[in-house]
C-alpha cells in the first residue's frame, strides 16, 4: 500500500506542477514492476 500512496503523490506533485507528458505504471503478480516518467518538452516563444 505504500508504493500506491507514493504514486499518487508523486502525480498529484506532477499535476501542480504542469506536467506534459505521460506515466507508465508497470504491475506484476507481486505488486508494482516499474515506473517510467516521460515528458515532452513544449517550446514556448518570446514575442
């Protein structure tokens, strides 16, 4: 239960923070496998 309380803290920090990407949440038989984070960078111009 605490890998799950992380996870949803950790995408309640990315969600504050602007997030633009994706999280990939891997499960095997035994619990949670892998996390991976992906985000896409956006280019914001100065006008």
């Amino acid at each position: 239960m605490e890998k799950e309380n992380k996870i949803a803290e950790l995408l309640n920090i990315l969600k504050n923070d602007y997030f633009t990407g994706f999280v990939r949440i891997s499960y095997d038989l035994g619990g949670i496998k892998r996390i991976e984070k992906n985000e896409e960078i956006l280019k914001k111009s100065i006008l």
